[in-house]
C-alpha cells in the first residue's frame, strides 16, 4: 500500500524564511541605499538602529525595562572621543575602548539594578543614568555645554583614512551588522531561549534550576557593550560627543524607537531608527513640534499597532521577521 504525503505549507517547513529574506532585504538596502541617500544621515540610523537592537535584547527578550540606557550609549560616545582626541588611539580601539567602559558600567550597574524587578529596576537605572549624567557634565575633559568636540576619526588600522565617506560608511555598517548579527545569535541560542523563560514565568525559570540573575546579568552587560558600541561609532561619525547622548531624553528615544517598530522583533529597532531620525531630520525646522508630531505618531502606533510596525506585519503574515 502506497503512502500519502499530505503537502505542509512552506512557512510551516521553514519558520525563519521570512525572518531571514528580512534579513537579506535589510542588508541590501543599507549596501546600495548610499548611492541614493546621504550617507551620514544612513550612519545616523545604523547608530540608533544597533543601540535600539542593544535594548530591545534587554527589554524585548529578557523582560527588563530600563529607563537608564543612555548611560551606555554617553559613556561610550565621550570614552571614544577622548581616546581619539587625547590619546591619538586608532578608531577601531577607540570603538573597544568605549564599548569596553559601557560594558564595565554594565556590570556595575546591573549587580545592583538585577536585584529588583518591574519598575523597582527600571527607576534604579534610571537613577544611576542620572549620576552619570551629572559626572559627564562635571568631568573636566567632557567639555560641558559645548561637548567633546574636534573628535578626529583617524585612520583605520593606520591605513584606511576615515575621513573618506565611503571608507567610514563602509566601517560603521560593518559594525551595524556584527552587532546586529550578536543579537541574533544571542536571541536563537539556548541562553536566549532562557532569557524568554525568564521573560514569561520567571519563579518557573528558577523552578527549573536556572540561574536566573546570572543570566539577567549577562544580558544587561552584552546589551549595554553594544548600546556602548553604538555610541562610540557615532561619536567618530559626527566627530562629536554632547551631553544629549547621557541625557534621560535620550533613554526615553530608543523605547519610543523600539516600540514603535516592534517589541520583541529583531528588525522592529532598525524600521523605528528609521523613522525617527527621518522624522528629527525632515522636521527640524519645526522646533519642538518636532516631539508633539512624535507623540502623536507614537499613540497612534500604540493603539492601531500594538505590537509594532515590523510586530504587526509579522503577525499578518504569521512569520517572525
């Protein structure tokens, strides 16, 4: 008797496709996007997209909300600078330098902010963003008011000029898609199966016998390492590093961002980067309109795509992009 195989639709056969022509459709368009787009502005995204893509993983993925994570992104924005500025350090070590500081921080941090849960945590970062705050504003080499400014962008390995806009294009997508691809492994290997355990049911998390903090703690740090290595690369773009990159302001943008696009989704930070910075760019002329357009767009994001630009898309076509 011969068998019958009964036909499984495509999506069923492979869950990731969608998620990895996302992906690939993603990687294209940052590649060929410079030929038709200023490409600072596209830096601009990269930046913010890898910094909400940082926060999306602590938030997203492990269930930790923190209202402190411009800390990171400032630190390592005015470590880099000064490294380059200061110590004529390389770009490529001026970038670890200033991940490195935002990963310490990190570690500082998150034994003390991991000990609470709920809006006890998310007020314990944004407590401790506030110090650094003020200690970067009072530092004497963070330059005040006027920032770090003068940042040169130096020569890549000692050879490649960064001041050539196709070679610095070139190094900030390359760190854009080795942060991004950190997140990803991280999100589809065991230790992020843990992490949306703990998201979920956390007392069954710990039921089951894992070392709950421990992995709280190592996503806080690997999360604040890349919002660290965000702010960093955009210090060399800009060759500029401002108070507004450790402001509390600046905490409340990437959850806007990552809303907006998509809680939880690996592209969702990269479409809302997108928009906002698009938003700051085309708008700017009307002031601070600019932030009353904003909330507006956010509420109705909030009520008509509760799971997010990319959320929503992805749960229309019932495949995770």
């Amino acid at each position: 008797m011969t068998s019958m195989t009964i036909p499984v639709p495509a999506a069923r056969l492979s869950p990731a496709r969608g998620q990895l022509a996302a992906i690939a459709v993603m990687v294209t368009f940052f590649a060929l996007a410079p030929l038709v787009i200023y490409p600072v502005y596209l830096m601009k995204v990269m930046c913010f997209a890898l910094f909400a893509c940082a926060f999306n993983l602590l938030i997203g993925f492990a269930g930790l909300l923190s209202f402190g994570h411009a800390m990171f992104f400032g630190i390592a924005a005015y470590s880099a600078g000064y490294a380059a500025k200061a110590w004529g350090v390389t770009p490529e070590l001026a970038v670890l330098f200033g991940s490195a500081c935002a990963a310490a921080l990190g570690l500082a941090s998150g034994l003390l902010a991991i000990r609470r849960q709920g809006i006890y945590f998310a007020m314990i970062t944004l407590a401790i963003a506030q110090m650094v705050y003020f200690l970067v504003a009072q530092a004497p080499f963070s330059g005040g008011e006027n920032g770090l400014q003068g940042v040169p962008r130096g020569r890549l390995f000692g050879v490649i000029d960064l001041e050539n806009m196709t070679a610095m294009y070139l190094f900030v997508f390359a760190i854009f898609l080795f942060g991004f691809f950190v997140v990803w492994r991280a999100v589809h290997s065991p230790f992020g199966q843990v992490l949306k355990a703990i998201r979920e049911n956390e007392p069954r998390a710990i039921s089951l016998g894992y070392k709950v903090a421990r992995y709280k703690l190592l996503a806080f740090v690997i999360s604040a390492a890349l919002a660290g290595l965000a702010g960093a690369t955009k210090t060399l773009v800009f060759q500029l590093a401002a108070l507004p990159d450790a402001h509390w302001g600046m905490s409340g943008e990437v959850v806007l961002i990552t809303l907006l696009g998509g809680l939880g989704t690996l592209l969702g930070p990269v479409v809302g980067a997108a928009i906002i910075v698009a938003m700051d760019n085309w708008l700017a002329h009307l002031d601070t309109w600019v932030m009353v357009i904003q909330g507006v767009i956010f509420m109705a994001c909030v009520l008509g795509f509760r799971r997010g630009i990319v959320g929503e898309l992805a749960h229309r076509l019932r495949r995770p992009l």
